[in-house]
C-alpha cells in the first residue's frame, strides 16, 4: 500500500523537489542570496514534507486497505466509512454495484429454486407410470421379451435417479442425517435394484462385511453405492463383483471390486470431472459422464474419501473411507 500511494501522489512530490531543487538553484547563482539560510529553510521544508506525507498516508489510505481486505461476503460493513469527496463516490458506486448484484442474485437462486422444484415435481410424476410399466413388465410370458423392456426400464429409472439426485447435490446440507447407518441392507437394497441387468449379463456378487456399520447418511450412501455398482455392472460381464468392508486404522472402508474392462491410465485424473466419458470408448453415446462426477460431490459432503485403483483388462477397485465421529463434531455438533 506505501508505493501504491507513493505512485498516487508522485506527481506532488516531484513537484515540491522540483520547487526546492530550483530555490537552491537560484541561492547558488545569486550572490546575494546567502546559500546556508536558504539551504536551511529546504532542509527544514524537507522535513515537514515528510511528516505530511506520513500523517495523510495513514489518513488517505484507511478506507482503500479495509477495501482492500474486504472479502467476498458482500456486507459493506467492513469497510471504512469515506471521509473525503472522492471515496464518497466510489463508496456510492460500490454500495449501487452490490445491491444491483445481490438483487440479481436473489432473482437467479428464486429462478433456479423453481426450476429445481419443477423437474423434481416431473421426475415424482414419471415415477407412477414407470411403476405402472414394471407391473405390467412382470406380467409378460415372454422371457426374451420381458428381460430386454426389464433392462431398458432399469436404464429409465436409474437416469431418472441420477437427474432428481444432481438437482438435490446444491442443497445436501439441508439434507445430510449423519447416524450410524448398517451397510448390509443398503447394499443388498442397490444389489436387488440391479438385480435383473445383472441376471442378464451373468454378474454375481461376492459380499464380505467385516465392519458392519458406517457413520453416514444412509440415502446419500445409497447413491453412492448405486452409482458406482451401476458402473461396475455396465462395464464388465459374466464375472463377480466383489463388495467388502474393513477396519484400518480407526477409518472404515467399503471396497468395491470388479473384473471389467479398466480405465486406461490416461483417463484416471479425469474420471470424476463433470461429463467426462472415457477416450477408449469416446463413441459410447449411452455415457452421460455424470454418474462418478455426482458420487464425488455427494462423497465430498458426506467427508468420505474415495480412492481408485484400476488396470485395463483386469477391473477396478473403488474404496470409500469412512471418516471417524470426531470428523463430524465440527459440522454436525454431534
């Protein structure tokens, strides 16, 4: 800040040098001028220069460093009262600049409120005729025929889900129930929504819970576990997919496992960007590039790390680790 008002009032400097250079200037060619009087008076001139320029810079400069430490809440509060003329009309600006902005932004979150609360409303109303579709699904003879809408049913539904679940992810705060949440029936609950599709392509599940229960939300869980059996299911066949959970180190891990097709080691720090899909299938349109990008999200609110471990031809492992109770006083008050 000292240089920054440095440059501001250079020109007021070079002037008073200016004017002291020339007064000795004139003392030195004029004889009669005595030189030391004048020097004295330059000297002394000097000096109460200085202490000026130090009594306004602390003046001057107290409302642009509390602009200048002004963070990014927009509350006008902190920042220093304008005491001359000019602050006065960039605090006014400032002040018409932010409420034009928050009232802009009030308008856009009403907007988007009412979108997300539209298509929630859509997504609930395709739900009765989705489950009307199943019924009617279940009734049929023909087997071929049946596995075949039972799968493109599933892809509906499970799309459908992920949409109602990205509109949700903005506001999971509100939403979050941190508890003690048994890990069982919330894997065999997504294992027998895919159960089906699974029939279909010969996949079977291994599952092994050591540690039985997990400190966590037990619908966003749900999720995450759908989204990443879902990918697990797609991307491998007539094989096992195995689910495990441990202990290490106070932290409780579930660990997802399959025998599918891998991701190439290019694609790994990209797999959880927004609409990523993967180069060695770029030309799969059925990929939305979401499902991973939304686990992450919900992953990231519910604290849980996810690592990944994958090698072409051989599968991929998910492993979620669990944070322990005292992650959570700090956010929860638990």
């Amino acid at each position: 800040m000292i240089m920054a008002y440095i440059r501001e009032r250079l020109s007021w400097i070079l002037l008073f040098v200016f004017l002291q250079l020339m007064l000795l200037f004139i003392a030195a060619v004029d004889a009669q001028i005595p030189f030391l009087p004048i020097l004295y008076i330059v000297f002394l001139s000097t000096l109460f220069f200085l202490v000026f320029l130090f009594v306004r810079y602390n003046r001057e400069t107290k409302f642009y460093k509390s602009l200048q430490a002004w963070d990014d809440t927009y509350d006008l509060v902190a920042i220093s009262d304008p005491e001359r003329p000019f602050e006065t009309i960039a605090m006014d600006v400032l002040s018409l600049q932010t409420e034009r902005f928050k009232k802009e932004s009030s308008i856009r979150l009403m907007e988007m409120q009412e979108e997300k609360d539209e298509l929630l409303s859509w997504i609930h109303e395709v739900k009765t005729p989705l489950t009307t579709m199943q019924l009617m699904i279940e009734r049929m003879e023909d087997e071929t025929l049946k596995a075949q809408l039972q799968y493109e049913w599933l892809r509906i539904h499970l799309l459908l889900d992920q949409q109602l679940h990205q509109k949700r992810i903005p506001f999971i705060q509100n939403d979050l129930l941190i508890e003690a949440s048994a890990l069982e029936p919330i894997i065999f609950q997504e294992i027998r929504g895919l159960k089906t599709w699974c029939m279909q392509k010969g996949i079977g599940f291994d599952v092994s819970l050591q540690a039985a229960e997990v400190l966590s939300d037990a619908k966003w869980l749900g999720f995450i576990i759908r989204q990443l059996l879902t990918n697990a299911v797609k991307y491998s066949s007539a094989s096992d997919i195995h689910i495990e959970s441990d202990l290490v180190a106070d932290h409780v891990r579930l660990i997802i496992r399959d025998a599918g097709r891998g991701i190439d080691p290019k694609d790994m720090p990209r797999i959880f960007d927004k609409g990523f899909t993967s180069t060695t299938s770029h030309q799969d349109s059925a990929a939305t590039g979401m499902g991973l990008y939304l686990t992450k999200k919900v992953a990231e609110a519910l604290m849980i790390r996810i690592q990944v471990e994958s090698k072409p031809g051989i599968g991929t492992t998910f492993t979620l680790i669990f944070p322990k109770r005292n992650d959570f006083v700090s956010i929860t008050g638990m």
